[in-house]
C-alpha cells in the first residue's frame, strides 16, 4: 500500500489560494501563519488527481451528461462506510453545500418563517436564514466540563411553531459527533412539530476512534422522510475549489421543490472535474483516508496537549470529529476584537474569531490543524510565544 506523507508542506502562496494569498489582507499582517478557513494542506489522493489529469489529457472539456454524475459511487460509499441504503434517485447534484443550503431554505420554507439552528455554529447558517428573509431562532448549545450538548427542552419550546432546524452533524466548530441518542431525541422533537430538518454532514468521513457518524436520515423512515441531507467530497478529499456537491431527499415532495428551486436558478449543472473527483474520491480514496485519519487525529492530540500546557488560559478539547479545533480563549479576558488582533498581529498566526459563529462563540477561536505538524508546531510556537510576552 503507498504511504502517504503528510508532513510534507506544499507551498500554495500565489495559487490563487484564498486560505493563503488572502491571509495578508484579512489579517493585516504579511506574515501570518493562515490556520482558518475550512480546507486542508494536503494534496488531494492519488486518484482524484488522476482522473482529473485523464480528462485534461482527453482536451475535450464539453458539456457533461447529467447521467454520469457520480452518484453510484455516492451511494456505494454511503452503504459501506455509514450503512445507509440510498436511491442514486433520492440524489440532486449542487454547486456547493453552502448554496444548497441557502436554496433549501428559499424552496422548502416561506418568508417570515422560524428557522432553528444550533449555535455557535457555522456562519452561513445564519446568513442562510436572514438573507432568505426568515425568521432566526437560536437554540445555543450547552457547554459543560469542556464538551458541548444539545439542549433539548429549549428545542422543544422553539420547535413550536417552527417550520425547519439546520443540524451540523459532525458540529463546525465545537467538533461533536452527535451520538445515536441524541440524534434520535432531536428528531423526535422535529416530527412532533413537523418540522424539515437540513443537516449538513460535510465532515462526516471525518470522525476520530470512539466515535461514530450517524446520518440523520438512517434513523428511520419517518425522520428519512423529513430530512434534507448535504454532503460533498469536499473536506474529507480536500476538493473544495471544484464546487461539487450532492444533496440526498428521499421525500419525493420535498426532493422536487428543491430540484425545482435548482432548476428556476439554473444552477445544477456540474463541473467535469468536479465529478471525477468525486467518483474517484468514492470510488479509490478510502486508503489515502485511513492514512489521513490517524494522523489528523496526532495533530488534534500534538494541538491540545502542546496549548494546555503552555498556554494555561488557552483551553483546548481534543475534536471528536472534523480538523477544527475550539479554543476556549475566554480566561485571557480579551475583547473579540483584541483578541483576534492577538492572534493576529502578536502571534502572527491566523484564525476564525468564535465571534462569527454566534454570540456564544465570543472568547473563542477556531483553529484548522488539517495541515502538515511541522507548520502546527510553528503556530504553536508562534502562540506560545505570544502569550509569554503578554504575560497571561
């Protein structure tokens, strides 16, 4: 089997890359380590960069067939690594998750309506829900001993004259893996008030031991039959850039509203790289990711260890799932604003401000540990010297 070595940094600076060649401009400093935005540093598997590399050397880039989209290899993926049967008919091709969200809420809800999420929590999931013209409603996680859970008697009274919930399943960026009986409670809210639940399952190839993904929709059929599920190859594969992604509705009613909002937006046509990608991802990547996994997991383990040591006042919990890292900053008593400056401007290392997640995330910073451990030892170092010379 080859071995894959991910120690080994690429440089992406002048790629075009948003995470890197953006860094400078968004954190006002020209040496900043960029440790935030949701892709890895990792070059994607052997053979996703080979069948792209097939269809460059074919040098017919035409109009794809809306047959051939991969969806076979989604769905034998789904049955091996999560036990979920699947109808490559249940499945609509989309141009991101972050928009397939956002039309879902356009197609499947009215204006005016209560949308539920889940924070802190990814940020398009607000802007998902006030740029569509509905109304928010918040039902924040409950942080205790270091670990998040959902609250489920303030779910209760919200789902209540609600018409959807948005679900992170695994968390962006608390890093749960919803376990089987929590998943099972808030569904049984959401049917008790009819409510369609979205859930957003993008990193969930990516859960370290001890844990499992579950997908929402495997629960039953009835929760099947109110769930909207979104997933792409996208994080796990480190493919981010082609804008590939597939939304799986069993409900037939609520699959035609949303593949119609897709249509009247003309945007489900597919990239040709972009299905190649996926089907060879599905189809070949499993060996690249049992590599991949174990070592994410060293840098999650290297990340806490090193910053609960050094950084007292910086508290970080070993993620179940995805490469994102929740820093409890809170005991460095700093605004968000200086706090992100810190980060920033002191440490020259650059991450998301917990801010953005929601107010619950104020205090808090996200860090992205998908990339090679010499350059997380040198963020580390970076923060850690830092904060001596802040004297925290």
């Amino acid at each position: 089997m080859t071995s894959h070595d991910f120690d080994q940094w690429i440089d992406r600076r002048q790629t075009g890359s948003l995470k890197w060649d953006d860094a400078a401009v968004l954190f006002d400093s020209a040496d900043v380590l960029p440790l935030w935005v949701a892709d890895t540093d990792f070059p994607a598997p052997p053979p996703v960069l080979e069948a792209i590399r097939q269809r460059v050397e074919h040098g017919i880039l035409g109009y794809p067939s809306p047959r051939f989209l991969a969806f076979d290899a989604l769905a034998g993926w789904l049955q091996k690594r999560h036990g979920w049967q699947t109808d490559t008919s249940w499945m609509v091709s989309t141009p991101g998750v972050v928009t397939a969200i956002s039309v879902a809420v356009q197609t499947l809800s009215q204006p005016g309506d209560k949308i539920i999420i889940q924070p802190p929590v990814y940020p398009p999931f607000f802007s998902s829900v006030q740029r569509n013209g509905r109304t928010l409603v918040e039902n924040p996680l409950i942080l205790e001993n270091g670990r998040y859970r959902m609250d489920f008697d303030d779910l209760a009274r919200k789902a209540a004259g609600a018409r959807m919930l948005i679900l992170c399943s695994p968390h962006n960026p608390v890093g749960r893996v919803w376990s089987a009986a929590e998943l099972k409670t808030l569904a049984d809210i959401c049917l008790a008030n009819d409510l369609i639940i979205l859930t957003d399952e993008i990193h969930g190839d990516l859960i370290y031991p001890g844990h499992r993904h579950i997908p929402l929709a495997t629960l039953d059929d009835a929760v099947a039959k109110h769930t909207v599920t979104f997933m792409a190859p996208s994080k796990t594969f480190n493919t981010a850039g082609l804008y590939t992604s597939t939304v799986v509705i069993p409900d037939a009613a609520l699959r035609k509203d949303f593949a119609t909002g897709i249509q009247t937006l003309s945007i489900g046509k597919s990239n040709i790289f972009g299905i190649a990608a996926m089907e060879a991802a599905y189809l070949h990547g499993e060996p690249w990711l049992a590599q991949l996994l174990p070592y994410l997991k060293g840098n999650a383990d290297y990340l806490a260890e090193a910053l609960n040591h050094q950084t007292p006042n910086i508290k970080v919990q070993v993620p179940e799932g995805t490469y994102l890292a929740w820093l409890d900053c809170r005991d460095l008593g700093l605004t968000p604003e200086n706090l992100a400056s810190f980060f920033a401007q002191e440490a020259k290392v650059g991450l998301n401000n917990g801010a953005s997640f929601g107010s619950e995330g104020v205090g808090f910073m996200r860090l992205n540990f998908g990339c090679a451990r010499p350059l997380l030892k040198e963020a580390v170092a970076r923060i850690a010297q830092a904060y001596a010379a802040r004297g925290f």
